[in-house]
C-alpha cells in the first residue's frame, strides 16, 4: 500500500467516546395513558428515564451527547441508508433552530432515503428476491416500497401478505407466499420468526428441544396457510385440464373408429413438441397463489402419542388467545386477525424490539426472533413500555423510529465495545456498528452522484425483470380472452414453430460442443438467446392477433430486435421504462455514468454474484437476516482497486462539484472531510494532506487522498 495511505489511516482520528458534559433530563411521565396524543416528548423522557434507571441500578454512566456532526452523519445512515452530501451538511450545521435535529428527524423519516433504506432492511428479513421459481416478483418489490413511503401501519402490511393470493401483478404481496413456492411448512417456519419472534423449525420433524413447541403444534400452526399453493403445477391451470379433456375425447374418438387402445392412446397423445409448447404457453399462468381444499396431515413417521401419523390436523394457535377458525371462516384471515392483534404476546413486542435493534445497534432481546416463555429483556420494564408504545401508535413505524431517534439513549455517543453473548447490554449509548453492504454502497454513490434518489427504474438488470413480470401479464390477460378450441388451435400453429426451434437446438448444442474459442460460444450463446427471445415474441404476436389487437408496433419491434444494444432492447420490448433510461442516459447530471450505479435498493435482488453489495455482506435472500457487516481481504482489495475511486474522480461527480467553486486549497481539504467524515479535518491532518499535493500535484495526488479517506475505520463506521 502507499506510505501516504498508510500514514494518513493512522493519522485519521480513531472512533471512540469523546468527553461532553450535558444536563440530565428531567420531567419524565410514569403511564403512556397520560401522554397526548399529539406529542411525543412525554414518551422520549420516559423511555430515557428507563434506561438511566437500568443504568443507574448497575452503577453505569450514559454516554455523553454527539455534536451536531456526528449526529447528523448518523441520522442520515440509519433513517436515508448513507452519509449527508456536503451541502445537506452544510445545511444542519448552520440551522440556528433550537429543533433542528428533531426537524431534520421528520424530514429524513418523508424522504425518498427512508423509502431506499428501509426496503433494503426489509429485502433482508423477508428474503426477497427478484425472480422466483418459475415467476418474477418486482411488483413485490414495489409494494414494499409503496408500503414504506405511504407509511402504512405495520399491522397491516403483515395482514396484507399473509391474507394475499393470486398473481404477484394483481396482489403484489403474494410475492410473500411465492417466495416460498412449494414449500408451504417452510413459510409457516418463516412467518413464525419473522412475525412472532418464534424458531419452530426444529419442530417440523420433532418436539422442540430447547422450547416448548411440539411437533403437533407446529402443523396445527401450519394448517392455518397450508391450503394456499403457492405455484400451481402445470396439470392444475385450467387450460391444461381442458386439454386433458380434449385428449380424452380424442381418444374414445379412435376407439369407435375402431382403432385399438394402443392405437387409440398412441393417436391422442401429444408430441414431444406439443408438450413443450403448452408448458412455455401456460407457464404464466402457474405463478399464482391459489387456495386449495387440500387437508394437512401428520407425518407418516410422527412417533408421539398425541396424536397418530397421517391424522389430519385443525388450525390451532400455539399461544395467546385461540384462534378458532368457523364453518364460513377463511382460516387465513383467522390466522392473521390472531397474529396483528394487540392481545398476541409476541407481535408487537417483536416489531418494537427490532426497530430498537435497527436504531441502537443491539435489541433489548437478543436475538430478536427467537423469543421463547423463559426470554427476559435486558431491560424488562422498558421493553414493556416500549412495546405499549408500538401498540398505542396504531403499529405506525415512522412514529416509533420518531420517537426513538428523538431520544437522548439515541443521541448519545456510541459504546465501541459490543457485549458478549451472555452480558447484558445496558445501553449507554447505541453500539458502535459497520456500515451495512447497502450503506457502504449507498454513501461511496452519495458521493460520486449528484441528486442520487433520482436515478430511479433504469438499472437493467432489474428493468428486464419487470418487463418480464409486464409480459407474463400480458400473456395470462390474453389466454384468459380466448376460448379453448382457439387456445388448442393456436397450440398447433406453434408446434410447428417449436419443431423448427428443437432442430435449431440440436444445430446450437452441437456447434458450441465442437467451439474452439471463448468468443465463438458467446456468440453462439448470444444467438440462441436472441433466436429464443423471437420465438417467444412470435408467440405474443400470434397472441395478440387472435385477440384482434393492433400488431404492427410488435411487429415492427420483432425485426428490431438485436440491434441498437441495451436502449434497443428495451425499446423493442415496449418497456414502459424504456423513455426513463434513455432520459437519464441523456441527463447532463450524469453524463457518461454507467447505469449500474443507482441505490442498493434499485439493485435486483439479491445482487449478481461478484457485485459491490454482494461482496461487502449483502445476503443471498436465503435465509433470514443473512446479511453480514464482517471485515473481509476482498473488501479492502476492492476498495484499493475497485470502481469507487474511478467514481470519484469523474469531472461531474458530487464531490468534484462541491468543490468547483472553492477558493482555496485549504476550503476544498474542508469539503473533502466534511463530505466524507462530517467534520473538518485536524491540524496534523492538513499538513499531512498539504504535503502530499506538494509531493504529487495533480491528479495523482487528490486521487492519493480520495484513496485513503475510502480505506479509513472512521468511514466504514457509523459513530
């Protein structure tokens, strides 16, 4: 590494509590019912009340306060997901309001980061992806974020996806259920954790061992969903059994020619070819979520004596108040009425711990799903009253985040020594944490791009995969006009179509077998790509015209495809984002900026393998909260080498145009660490950095700096 970076990384001051003497606070309220309704100062004083009375119980001191600095490039981090561009800086440092950082609280809580940032947290609870099996879900996606901004309670977000079914572009929330597709007892595992703050799993196939969750009252819990199929199988769609039917009548048909059964059977059966083309014709048409009559049972090797294995099992709830399921009931709306309730032990307190995690870095139970009758919080009488304050806030999450991010526990200067496992946190201030994979990624675009919340719906992998959700619908839309004899008359046009394609394949498969060059496969692979993009447009055509639609624009787009790159591409498609990408290829803003670099949260989900995100702990929607902020060789060698310097370096980006205008060398050293750390840099730090453009003038030099102040701890952390 260069001796400068390396120089300048000590130098920079390391993370830790600085020395500020503030008065305590004083005028705290014993009861929520007291509070009006229209303030939240009564609650703040209280829940500060009841972390100083923890604190003062073992002997502890809180915290001292944050400057202004410090907490504006925090609040940015945790509400907007990245750090404040220099002018919003700028803008805070310099308010005179005495609630200004309340004021900048609200404001962030409305923004568009907010939106970003909070969808990122919750990709990673809910495992979100942007493709599933056999379907894409980016309205999912979409709801999520719509959700977010219109800040709809939280019950009802939970209500909205467990009672959801359907097509993902009808109820976009059934993207919950078919993210899980074909897993029904898998779902009701992740519900149970997310939701309720209960690990069941282990019960799925024995009694708990560590709880009292049994096997029995795992698929009583279960039953409740287990009627919804999320992803039907081919052979369920309606249009597939009509086919069945026709093949049947085919059959007697031979038969009373009198033709043998062999015969007959041989006569009726569909070819190869044929089968190909109802399976890709009515694929669409599977990815729904649809309730069945199918019963749930016990396992054929259930081993207790409760109950015999194969015994059809009744909806029951595990705990809290029964959840009876009536003879005209939908057990799903049963099954969730029970979860959102006020009355269940577990959803608002889980709900409320996990937004204090998101703010403080640790929750007040640990870890935050996996609750069981013996859990007892870190801070028992803080965690009842904070629950109480999710539920008199009718589960609106921006006035609980309000309320927490107002509080002087928040305020304060974070603790660097995270607590082992089995020590009690009592929350002196928040912890110390990593930047997040999104925020890391989020903040080196805050400043490379200016106005980066408004690079929205272009970046292309994700654009492909809402053009693709667009087609599926209008695939479906189309069958679902037709009458079965046409459907099955327009089967037989394109089994014509489809043989030529099979022969094309076998040409294909055999040519890239005998390819002696990288570059021959990927043209050959480009070349089935595209010559299985028209087959499947041809398919649309043929679609549209027997629904008496004007065809020429498809037509036209048909012979267009393949030509133009990306921008043609999407154009061909009729991609209704195709005018945003080409308007913000054109944006001076933004000029020559690769179209990659958007938020995390307009990233498909999760992030190619390889991608920045990915690299830096994004998860693979796998699991659970998988995501991870741990250290890592990759991560540094990236940051050394990777894209972000060159990001920065560009003549338009944020930081160079913050510094346009600056009249002196020391003014721009000013903006470089206020854009970066939030602070003006020290006396040692100027010489350093003064003696390094003297030493290497130019670029060379500035692109030194911008290369050790990315490597730093204190960038990396959130103080």
């Amino acid at each position: 590494m260069n001796p400068f970076v390396l120089r300048l990384r000590k130098l920079i001051r390391p993370i830790g509590i600085a020395t500020v003497i503030c008065s305590s606070l004083t005028g705290l309220l014993a009861n929520l019912s007291e509070i009006p309704s229209d303030s939240i100062d009564p609650i703040i004083e209280r829940i500060d009340s009841l972390v100083q009375k923890n604190l003062d119980s073992v002997g502890l001191d809180r915290n001292p306060p944050v400057s202004d600095a410090v907490f504006a490039r925090r609040i940015y981090l945790d509400i907007a997901g990245r750090i404040p561009t220099y002018d919003e800086l700028s803008r805070f440092l310099h308010s005179k309001g005495e609630d200004k950082r309340s004021a900048l609280i609200d404001d962030l809580l409305e923004s568009e980061g907010y939106v970003s940032s909070f969808y990122n947290y919750w990709a990673d609870v809910l495992r979100v992806k942007s493709r599933g099996r056999r379907t894409i879900m980016v309205s999912y996606q979409d709801w999520i974020k719509d959700n977010l901004r219109q800040n709809l309670p939280y019950d009802q977000f939970v209500k909205e996806m467990i009672t959801s079914e359907g097509y993902v572009w009808d109820d976009p929330a059934v993207g919950y259920y078919l993210r899980d597709a074909g897993m029904p007892l898998d779902n009701m595992s992740n519900t149970a954790q997310v939701f309720l703050g209960t690990r069941m799993q282990c019960a799925q196939c024995h009694d708990h061992p560590f709880d009292k969750r049994t096997q029995k009252e795992y698929y009583h819990m279960a039953a409740y969903t287990f009627g919804l199929q999320a992803q039907l199988p081919y052979g369920k769609v309606p249009i597939s059994q009509d086919f069945q039917k026709i093949q049947r009548a085919l059959f007697q048909k031979s038969l009373s020619e009198g033709h043998s059964k062999a015969e007959a059977r041989k006569m009726s059966q569909p070819s190869n070819s044929q089968r190909r083309v109802v399976r890709d014709l009515i694929q669409p048409m599977t990815a729904q979520a649809a309730e069945t009559e199918r019963p749930l049972r016990l396992p054929d090797d259930y081993q207790y004596k409760n109950a015999k294995p194969k015994q059809k099992i009744s909806p029951e709830t595990p705990f809290g108040e029964r959840a009876v399921v009536g003879k005209n009931d939908d057990p799903r709306e049963v099954y969730a009425d029970w979860m959102v309730s006020a009355e269940n032990p577990r959803f608002a307190k889980v709900i409320a711990n996990r937004l204090w995690k998101k703010a403080m870095g640790i929750g007040l139970i640990e870890p935050v799903d996996n609750l069981t009758d013996d859990t007892v919080p870190s801070n028992p009488e803080l965690m009842d009253y904070l629950e109480s304050v999710m539920i008199e806030s009718d589960f609106d999450m921006k006035r609980y985040l309000r309320i927490v991010f107002n509080t002087r526990t928040y305020q304060s200067e974070v603790s660097s020594s995270a607590p082992e496992p089995d020590e009690i946190y009592y929350v002196q201030g928040p912890l110390l944490r990593r930047m997040t994979a999104e925020q890391m990624w989020d903040s080196l675009l805050t400043l490379a791009v200016v106005d980066l919340d408004e690079r929205t719906g272009v970046e292309p992998q994700l654009m492909r995969a809402r053009n693709g959700e667009r087609q599926m619908k209008e695939r479906v839309d189309r069958l679902e006009k037709l009458d079965t004899p046409t459907i099955y008359g327009l089967v037989q046009h394109l089994t014509d179509m489809e043989n030529r394609f099979i022969e094309y394949e076998k040409s294909y498969r055999k040519n890239l077998s005998n390819a002696s060059t990288d570059k021959e496969r990927s043209e050959l692979r480009k070349d089935y790509r595209e010559s299985r993009s028209k087959k499947n447009q041809a398919t649309e055509i043929l679609l549209a015209k027997i629904n008496g639609e004007d065809t020429s624009e498809m037509t036209q787009a048909f012979y267009s495809m393949g030509n133009g790159g990306m921008s043609a591409g999407l154009a061909a498609g009729n991609d209704e984002g195709a005018e945003d990408y080409k308007a913000m290829r054109r944006d001076p803003r933004w000029r020559g900026m690769p179209v990659s670099m958007v938020r995390a949260s307009e990233v498909i989900s999760p992030a190619p393998a390889g991608h920045f995100l990915r690299q830096f702990g994004q998860s693979d929607r796998e699991i659970i909260e998988s995501s991870t902020s741990e250290a890592s060789i990759t991560q540094a060698l990236r940051l050394l080498n990777g894209e972000a310097i060159g990001w920065l370096m560009r003549p338009n980006s944020a930081l160079n145009e913050s510094i346009r205008n600056a009249n002196s060398r020391s003014k721009k050293v000013d903006i470089i660490f206020q854009s970066f750390f939030s602070r003006s840099p020290t006396p040692r730090e100027r010489e350093l950095i003064g003696s390094q453009l003297q030493e290497y003038s130019g670029n060379k030099g500035y692109k030194q700096i911008l290369s050790a102040l990315i490597n730093t701890q204190e960038f990396r952390f959130i103080q």
